[in-house]
C-alpha cells in the first residue's frame, strides 16, 4: 500500500492487455509485448525480474517498491473451457498443518543456511509461475481462436447448404417456368393450325 489508499502498479504482458489499458487513459508501470502467443522462458525471466526488483523494494521508501504481487492470466481447462485466475505470488502463504508426535520428521540442515536457499529458489519459483501463466494463457487463446475458426466453418458450411437449396430450387422454378411456356407456345400452335384446316 501506498500513501492513503490501495494503488496498484499494473504490468502488462500482451498486446490486448496495453490496449485495454491505454484505451481506458489508466497507467501502466511496464508491459511486454510480441511473444504472448508462443512465451519462451527468457520472456518470463524478464518480466519476473522486473516483478522481484519491485517486491524487494520496500513500498513504504520507495515510489517503485509493491507490498504484494499477484498475477492474474487464463487457466487452460480443456478446449471448451477456460477460467480466469488470480492468484498471489508474494509474499508466500504459510499454510500450517498439524503434525502426529507420532510420526515426527526429521529435522533438517541447510547448507547454506535456509535464508540463503530461499533466497536462491525464490526467483526460479516466480519465473515458474510467470512462465506456467504465459503458457496456459497462449494454450487458452489458442483454444478460443481455434473454437471460433469451427464456428466460423460450420456456419459457413450452413450458408452454402442454404443457398445451394435456394439457387437449386429458383433453377427449378426457371426449367418448370421455360418447359410450361414451350408447351403452351406449342398447343397455340397446335390449336392455330387446326383452326386453318
């Protein structure tokens, strides 16, 4: 949190994202684009970087620090469906079970000690995620798009099976219209040279 209220510093990867945002006049701290529909890991290393320095900075000194890091993309359930996430990177939550005395693990030496560790591992853990929210939202865009090309197809395909019938039934209409004017165009003259005997 900054100054009286809840700010929110936006980082945006993907093109759809920047315009939503720039369209509406709202600020945007940084964005990426030109990758979102095939992510590389070096693009989730980058946009991560840029998250961590942040987090690391402390908000309260700093104009550039956040308090919190949440991230906010499209699951890929299957190809029908896709859920919107938001989930929170940082800090991380500690969830607290209940141990049996019973079953008692070990206890557990860090070389080095578990600050450094985490220290190492937490960067890599907020690439991960970054990286695994590329990935899922280009699978899910992909889906959509792919959802819609059948849509599209199928409803082109009724439209041509549509105006097939019709074109077929106005030819039909034409051959009957063109057989019954030759027929009547024959008995008039059928009936005039009967007339002239």
């Amino acid at each position: 949190m900054k100054g009286r209220g809840l700010e929110v510093d936006v980082y945006l990867v993907g093109r759809k994202a920047v315009n939503y945002y720039k369209f509406r006049n709202r600020p945007i701290k940084s964005s990426w684009t030109g990758f979102s529909d095939n992510p590389q890991y070096k693009n989730a290393k980058e946009v991560s970087d840029q998250l961590i320095d942040a987090f690391l900075k402390d908000a309260q000194v700093d104009i550039d620090g956040v308090d919190e890091l949440h991230i906010i993309y499209t699951e890929f359930k299957s190809m029908i469906t896709q859920v919107p996430l938001s989930k929170r990177m940082l800090p991380l939550e500690v969830v607290e079970t209940e141990v049996s005395t019973s079953n008692l693990l070990p206890m557990y030496e860090f070389e080095p000690n578990a600050a450094d560790v985490l220290n190492a591992l937490l960067p890599r853990y907020i690439e991960s995620r970054v990286f695994n929210a590329m990935l899922q939202s280009a699978a899910s865009e992909h889906a959509a798009r792919r959802r819609a090309m059948k849509s599209a197809t199928d409803n082109a395909d009724e439209l041509i099976k549509s105006f097939t019938r019709l074109a077929n039934a106005a030819r039909q209409a034409e051959i009957t219209q063109e057989i019954s004017e030759i027929v009547g165009g024959a008995d008039a003259l059928a009936s005039s040279n009967a007339g002239s005997e």
